[in-house]
C-alpha cells in the first residue's frame, strides 16, 4: 500500500510538505498545481510552486514529489511537462478536477471532465513528451455534475497512456460535502488495468479500511486529513497512534519559525490560522487556540502564544 499525500493548492506548500514527510509515512507528494494557459512558463514559476526541485524532486526528508500542471492545451501542457521534467521533478501529474470558477471559467480543471476527448488528447501530448522512464499520472473527480461518464474518463486517461489515476470520489458540484462516493472508485479500478488511487474524505485508519473495501484500492491519498492529523499516514499503515496534542503544537511552533527564517511576515500568518482550523477538526484544543490566534496579525504574536501553550 502507498499513502500519498494529496495536492493542496495554497495549504500544502513546501514548508508544509516538508513538516509532514518530516513526520513520515508518506510514499509519494504530489506538488500545488501550476497552471498552465497558453505559454511556456519561466523556470521560477516551477521553483516557487515546487521548491524540490531543488532538492532531486525530493522533500528535505528524502519523500519524492511530483509536480502537478493543470491546463486544457494540449501542446502548452506537453511543453510545460518537459520543463518540469528537465528541472527535476519525477514524473508529472495532471489536474483534471479543480473546481476554481477562474479555472473552469477558461474551461480547465473540473471543467474538463465535461469533454473526456480533450483529457485524452492531453495526456496523450504529455505522455508523448515525457520519456517513459518517468510517471505521468492524473487526478480527477468523478464528474462534473453527475457520475454517469466517470468510467469513460478514467479508461480515455488510460488509453492515453497514463501510469496511475487518482479519483477523488465526488462531483466538482459535490464540492467537499460528505460523503465521498468510493463505490464509483471501484466501478473505475474495475474497468482499468492502471493503477488507481482512492481519495476523499480518509480522517482515520478506520476511515482507511473502509474506503479500502469498498474502492478495492489499497493506495490512498489523504488532504485535509493529513493537515488535521499530522502523522496520519502512519495511522493509516498502523504503526503509530494518533498523534498527541502537545507534538503537534511542536509542529505549529516549526511551521510558524519557518516563517519568521523566510520572512515572508504578511503571508504566512492566514497559513498558521488555515492549518489550526484543519487541526481542529481533530483536536478539540485547537478551537480553544484558534479563537486566540485569529486576532493576532503578525507571526512573532503567534509564536508567543504558542510557546506559551508547550
Ligand atoms: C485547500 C485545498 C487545495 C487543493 N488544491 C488542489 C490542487 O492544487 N490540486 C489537486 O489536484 N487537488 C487539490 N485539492 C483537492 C485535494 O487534493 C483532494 O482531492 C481533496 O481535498 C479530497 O481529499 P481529502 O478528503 O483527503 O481532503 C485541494 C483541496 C483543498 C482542500
């Protein structure tokens, strides 16, 4: 089994990508999607949403990561995967399930899923660039607003020649509302010979089993719950118990550090408040924290709180 941890455009950045493979369990990362129109982007563009490269495409820890595109232009895609490929990443992976108005607006992302024909033709352009040697995977949800064409979408990525799909197992209109429909999962790994990896709504190692016997897909890719619970990839495999709120806190205090070292002072604290609301799904201490944190607007404030809570 491989526990992935999911794209999270925004959230999952490079310090927190490092911070959680830090923590372990995780076989793979994918990157925050890079979006891809009608251009060859700059080099600085992969570096900021994908700072790995840097390092062999791997987080200080040693996890690989794979940089995410996502556009609907099949050459520009193409282009821009050769690119990621010749600064380092290992493999590309590509975002078919974005539900961002902009996004869909210029017909990319979830949008895509409404024209199975045009998935194709860009997997196929990207899987055409890339030498065989290195992945390239897609991410899709199940549809745009109903589920009844998610296995010919999976089998046009397939016949594209893709290595491995990840299906997050709702609707774009579904949103984030529970539940997550890991049925059609199965209905999809069924139908194809690849790969399939089950995402959606996996907080827990018992959230875990099910969604493995219902899917039929022992690899997984876990979001919000990876935020929430920050050493849920080893509670998925096992061999660790949730982790107790005082490490966490720890783990806060690395990530809001981060921050000051990088000073980037303005951005960072709405990061710090973002993450302790995923926390506090999980950990009720982090409600109590969170109504205190919320008023303060500069990182040294929060560190202070912090430290006064160890
Ligand atoms: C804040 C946020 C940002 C996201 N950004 C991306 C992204 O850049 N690329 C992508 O493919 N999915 C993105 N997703 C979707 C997640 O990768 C994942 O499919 C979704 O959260 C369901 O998994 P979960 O229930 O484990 O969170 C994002 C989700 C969230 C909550």
């Amino acid at each position: 089994m491989r526990v992935i941890l999911a794209p999270m455009e925004g959230v999952a950045d490079a310090p927190m990508r490092a911070l959680l493979t830090g923590v372990g369990g995780y076989d793979l990362v994918i990157s925050e999607f890079i979006r891809v129109v009608d251009q060859l982007l700059p080099e600085k563009v992969f570096y900021r949403l994908c700072a790995e490269l840097a390092n062999e495409s791997k987080t200080l820890s040693g996890t690989p990561v794979r940089l995410q595109l996502l556009g609907q232009h099949p050459q520009w895609m193409a282009e821009n995967a050769i690119r990621a490929i010749e600064l380092g990443s290992l493999g590309v992976d590509l975002n078919f399930g974005c539900p961002a108005p902009m996004v869909n607006r210029s017909n990319g992302g979830a949008a895509m899923l409404k024209q199975p024909e045009t998935i194709y033709k860009v997997v196929k352009a990207v899987r055409e660039a890339v030498d065989e040697k290195f992945p390239v995977s897609a991410k899709i949800r199940l549809g745009w607003d109903d589920k009844s064409r998610c296995v010919e979408i999976a089998q046009a990525i397939e016949a594209a020649g893709a290595t491995e799909l990840t299906v997050h197992a709702r609707t774009k209109e579904e949103g984030y509302k529970p539940p997550a429909h890991w049925l059609y999962i199965q209905k999809i790994k069924s139908s194809v010979a690849m790969p399939v990896i089950a995402n959606g709504e996996v907080w827990s190692r018992e959230d875990y089993l099910k969604c493995q016997q219902v899917s039929q897909c022992d690899d997984v890719m876990i979001g919000r719950g990876a935020l929430a619970v920050p050493n849920l990839a080893h509670v998925i495999k096992g061999d660790q118990a949730k982790m107790p709120w005082a490490k966490v806190l720890q783990l806060l205090l690395q990530y809001s550090e981060y921050e000051i070292v990088s000073e980037k002072e303005k951005y960072y604290p709405a990061r710090i408040k973002q993450w302790l609301k995923f926390i506090a799904k999980q950990y009720s201490q982090a409600d109590e924290l969170f109504v205190q944190v919320r008023v303060l607007k500069k990182t040294p404030d929060i560190l202070t709180l912090l430290k006064a809570q160890v």
